[in-house]
C-alpha cells in the first residue's frame, strides 16, 4: 500500500493553497462576532468576515456547506485509511485484545501510513494536512479498532500538536520528524492523586545547574508502553499553585524514569496504560517546553482540541458496531423463516441507532470546523465528547443485543465494541466534567 501522506500531500497542499477557508484550509482563521450560518453554532452567533494574518475575508458569498461535507484530501484520507483498517489491522484486531498489546508491525505501518504526523508540516516529515484529515483517519480507525485509533489519536492530536504549537522551532527541527516517522509520543497529566482535578497534581520539578530535576508519578498514560517521547507536566512551585505547572520533554531512557506498572483493563486492551515513575530525572534546558509556569494553559488548550479526537473515535466505534451487527441481522441471521433485521421491531431500532451516530458525527464535524476556523470551539468540543461517548455505549451494547448469543462470545467484535466504549466517559475528561463545561458556559450566556 502506498503511504497515505505521498498520496495525500499534493492534495493537501492544493487545498491550502485554495481560498475556500471552511472546507479543508488548514490555516488559522480568526473570527470576529456576528452572524454566521457557516456552523451549527452553539456560541453567540459570528460574522462572516474571517481574518487571515490580519487581512479580512468575506465569507458572505461562500454557500454554506453540509457539515459533514469533507474535501478532496479528507476524502482521499478517509478512503485510504479505511482501506488499511480493514486490510491490515482487522484481521489482527482479536488477537491484539485477547495479547492486551498492540501488535508492533501495526505501529511501523502507521508510521509509514504517514498516520503519526497528520498535521506536522511537511518540512518536518509530516503530512502537512488538516485537523479534520486527523479527525477523519481517528473516525475510520476506531471503526475497525478503537485502541489503534486512540494510539493515534493521542500521538497527533496531543503530543505532536503540543510541539507544533508550544515547542521553539530548534524543538520542530529535533522532534518533529522523530514524531512523524519512528517515535511514538505520551501526554503524562494524570496522577494517582489528580484525575478529574488535573491541576493538583503532585510531581515536583526543580531548577538545576544543567536543567531541571523531575520526581513524582503519572497515572493512566497512554501508548508509554511504546512510546519513546513524554510530555510531562510538574509543579515547579507548588505555592503559586496551577500557575507553577509547567510542561517538560522526557526521553525514554532517561535515567530515573520508568514504566513501573501496565494496567490491566475491561476495554481497549490493545493500547497501553501504564504508571509513569520519576526519580531524580533530570532533563537538559532545553526539555522546557514553551515557557515555565504556562504548563496548564496548554495542557487545558491541548486537551480541549484533543477531546474532538475523542468524540471521533467514538464515532467511529459506534459506526463500526453498528456495521457489523447490521450485516449479521441483514444477511445472515434467519429465525421463523426470515432475516432477523427484517423483523420490524428490528429494523426501527437500526435506525434510531443509525440517526444517532450521524448526530454525533454532526457535533464532531462541527466543532473540528469550528477550531480550524478560529473560532470558539470549547463547547462544541465537550458536547461532541459527551453525545459520541454515549451512542457508542448504547449502540455498541444494543448491537450485542440485536446478535443474540453470537453477540456475546469473544469469537467476533461485538462485545469488544461494547467493552471498548466504556473509556469514552471516562478519558481526556470524563462525563460529568463534559457536563460542567457545557453548563458553565451557557450560565454565561443565559444567566442574568
Ligand atoms: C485507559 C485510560 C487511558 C488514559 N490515558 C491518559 C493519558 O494518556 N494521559 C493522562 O494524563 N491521563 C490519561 N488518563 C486519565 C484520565 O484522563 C482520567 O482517568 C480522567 O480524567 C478521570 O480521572 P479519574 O480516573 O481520576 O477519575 P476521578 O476524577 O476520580 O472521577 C471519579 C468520578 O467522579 C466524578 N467527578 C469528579 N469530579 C467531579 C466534579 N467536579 N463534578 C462531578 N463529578 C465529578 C467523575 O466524573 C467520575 O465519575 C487515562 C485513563 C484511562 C482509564
């Protein structure tokens, strides 16, 4: 299979060369307010000048466009690495479960898939696409398997997008082309002590002669099994309170640092989640990334464009459910003499099942248009996360059902799905927290 980002490359810089900002320009658009149709807006409504660099641009002639409506490179994206999820990783998918450990020869293809550096620029390696191309590749992934898109999704729109946006440009030149072809990236927030209060966590970092000292514990981190890259948020003065955060790189290897625990989960099993040690690590200057004392900041942004990620793969784990329930009960299946989805009651629950992922896909798409527009996305983020996270539970839990016995053994992926979904509540903020952040900012918009 050719690798995605050759394919894919000339497209995508054909369509940031392109005017039409909505669909596909993976160029920040600043937004000022007033009315837009563009959006299925949740915020105050926008105006339709957008300005570029500081030149404004009138969106009023641009037709609005269906909000799932992807551009060629999106399209060429979701093709391709629909094809390789089905190819490739499907066939491996069980077993990687049942082993609870990503197979390593599917970490080597998405790197030469182009799949670890969806966004990074090209002059550093990567592909040079949009968000929505990232959005996209998580969806398709998490159709065929949820841990190998959450790999992904955790590598792209977390770490890589950190050092894209807070790293120096001696730090794009070092570690972004590691990250776009043989090095796996971890985002290290959560402690044994901070989940859903990220901010009170407890590693300490210190100044030294040569850097700084890192020692304390992360909890929960994603891919460290594989990864050879951490971003690592510690206190550097825990009297200033979430205002002394500050975000570091560690290299695996690191003397002091260690994989000292892999936990064993009900779902995801695939990818790794693991406890994070730090004893007296010490990292030169220039592991700072961005400034000291602005590590919450971008742990928040980061996270808050990460949670579309979320809400993506979600997505696609319910598609993916409903997909393979669908064909038993359509083509399969036969009791009292017909296919068993033909029964009515049957058919009604497909299609209310159906109706709610393209809702869910709808809130996806729109906020990931919404960031890349430059416009407020917090919001659109949180209830995407929040609805996604709950149709691929009930789907993928109905679709058990509507397979009967065949649903409920581990010969197929049914149950998988189902166990699988059980995380999207839980990871990159759980429900609740989804729950508080929409709730807050309507009170401020509605509230006298
Ligand atoms: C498989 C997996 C992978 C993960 N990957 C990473 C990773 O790569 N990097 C990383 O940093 N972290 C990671 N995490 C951590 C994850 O983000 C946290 O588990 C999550 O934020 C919840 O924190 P907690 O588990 O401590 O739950 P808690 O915060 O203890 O929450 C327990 C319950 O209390 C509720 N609750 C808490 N506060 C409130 C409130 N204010 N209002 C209402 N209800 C509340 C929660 O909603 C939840 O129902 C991962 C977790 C898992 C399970």
């Amino acid at each position: 299979m050719a690798p995605l980002s050759k394919v894919l490359r000339p497209l995508a810089r054909a369509a940031a060369a392109s005017a039409r900002p909505a669909v596909g320009k993976p160029a920040r658009l600043k937004v000022s307010p007033h009315n837009s149709t563009r959006s299925l807006s949740s915020c105050p409504p926008f105006s339709n000048q957008v300005v570029t660099k500081g030149e404004p641009m009138d969106l009023t002639d641009i037709p609005p466009t269906p909000i799932t409506h992807l551009s060629e490179t999106e399209s060429l994206m979701k093709e391709q690495v629909s094809k390789f999820a089905n190819d490739v990783i499907l066939p491996r998918s069980r077993d990687m479960d049942e082993a609870e450990k990503m197979d390593p020869e599917i970490i080597e293809q998405c790197f030469e898939q182009g799949l670890m550096g969806i966004e990074i620029p090209e002059e550093y390696g990567g592909a040079g696409m949009n968000f929505t191309a990232a959005i996209v590749a998580i969806e398709e992934l998490a159709r065929v398997d949820p841990s190998v898109s959450v790999m992904v999704d955790v590598h792209n729109t977390l770490v890589n997008t950190a050092i894209i946006k807070f790293g120096k440009e001696q730090d794009r030149k070092k570690w972004l082309p590691k990250l776009a072809t043989d090095t796996i990236g971890s985002f290290c927030l959560s402690e044994p002590v901070s989940g859903s209060d990220a901010f009170a966590l407890a590693t300490k970092a210190e100044k030294t002669s040569s850097g700084y000292k890192i020692n304390g514990s992360k909890m929960w981190i994603t891919n460290s099994l594989e990864a050879g890259f951490f971003i690592v948020f510690a206190n550097m003065d825990p009297s200033k309170g979430y205002k002394g955060i500050t975000a570091f790189i560690v290299e695996k290897g690191t003397p002091g640092f260690a994989i000292s625990k892999k936990e064993k989960k009900l779902g995801i099993k695939a990818s790794s989640t693991c406890v994070v040690t730090f004893d007296d690590v010490e990292i030169p200057h220039d592991h700072l990334l961005g400034e000291e004392g602005q590590g919450y900041k971008y742990a928040i942004g980061l996270l808050n464009e990460g949670r579309i990620g979320i809400a993506a793969q979600m997505t696609g784990l319910a598609l993916g459910a409903w997909e393979n329930a669908a064909r038993y009960v359509w083509n399969e299946r036969k009791q009292f003499g017909q296919y068993v989805g033909d029964f009515q009651g049957m058919q009604h629950q497909l299609a209310q099942a159906y109706t709610e992922i393209c809702a869910a896909r709808g809130l996806v798409f729109n906020a990931a248009r919404k960031k890349e527009a430059g416009e407020e996305f917090v919001i659109d983020a949180a209830m995407a996360k929040l609805f996604a996270s709950q149709v691929a539970g009930r789907v993928s839990g109905q679709a058990i059902e509507w397979m009967g016995g065949m649903g409920f053994v581990r010969e197929g992926l049914a149950e998988k799905y189902w166990r699988d979904s059980k995380i999207g509540a839980i990871y990159e903020g759980t429900s609740n927290i989804q729950m508080t952040t929409i709730a807050k900012m309507l009170q401020k918009q509605y509230k006298q």
